[in-house]
C-alpha cells in the first residue's frame, strides 16, 4: 500500500502541496469544475470547510475529462472560485482524475491496491474522497451526495 501522504501534487499557483501537512486531520478530496451542475456544491464545500476546519481540510481539484466542464487555465479557476463562491479551501493543479494520464493521487483515492479499502471509478464532477486523520481511505461519495450531508459529516464531527 502507498502512503497517501508520499503523493505530490502542485497548488494552482504552481506550488507543491504537502499532503504530509495535514496528518492528524480529515482530508476531503473533491474533483472539481466550473461549469458543472454540481458547481454550486463550491458554496458547501465551503461552509463544510469554514464549519470543520479545526479537523478536516477541503482540497479541490480541477478536471476537464468531464463534459470539458472545466476549460479554463490556473488564473482563470482561481478567479472563478474566489469571486463566485468566495472559496478559501485549497485547489490544485487541474489534473487527470482518471484514464492514462490519472494524477497519482487518484491512482491512490480509486484503486484498492494502494489505497488498502476499495476500489472505485470518478463518475463525475464533485464526487467526493474522504481520508482520515490516520491517511486512511474512509469512502467516497458520488456527485449527488451534498458536501454537508451526514454521510460525510458524521466521520468529521468529534
């Protein structure tokens, strides 16, 4: 089994991520786009973020490979998420969630072999990746499930 925290992957301002940083917290990996129905999710995604963020981190990320519902470049994400919904939880480097160019962290989330729990394929935008404190897979969480659903509130609550 990989370590969740030995994966890279860069900020959107280029800039690694650490995910080492966040050990001892939940992590909430979302793939993410702005012309989405499931966009307005951006808005619960950052309430849960604001509400839990003592324990849990919210981390974003940007995919095109889904109805091309994310075109834009860094800038144009960043300034999309700010002004639109105010998003102040981190957002990576658009990336593959899937396919032969998958990002190593979605090799990780999605293939039971390194992540030690399940198996699973992104279906969509916003579909939903938690890991806990320990860098353990917890589930995931198809694009109907709301950010502030029970379903993942309730590992997070302490």
């Amino acid at each position: 089994m990989t370590n969740i925290y030995d994966i890279e992957i860069n900020s959107l301002q280029n800039t690694p991520i650490q995910l080492s940083d966040f050990k001892g917290k939940h992590i909430l990996f979302v793939n993410v786009a702005s012309k989405c129905g499931f966009t307005p999710q951006y808005k619960d995604l950052e309430e849960l973020y604001k509400t839990y963020k003592n324990n849990l981190v919210v981390i974003g990320v940007p995919c095109n490979q889904f109805g091309k519902q994310e075109p834009g470049n860094s800038s144009e994400i960043e300034e999309f998420c700010q002004v639109n919904y105010g998003v102040s939880f981190l957002i990576t480097e658009k990336v593959d969630v899937k396919g032969v160019n998958q990002h190593p962290l979605y090799a990780w989330l999605t293939q039971r072999k390194l992540n030690n729990k399940k198996s699973s394929s992104v279906k969509w935008n916003f579909q939903k990746y938690l890991v806990s404190p320990e860098g353990k897979l917890i589930d995931y969480y198809f694009s109907i499930t709301k950010p502030l659903s029970s379903k993942i509130t309730k590992h997070i609550k302490l």
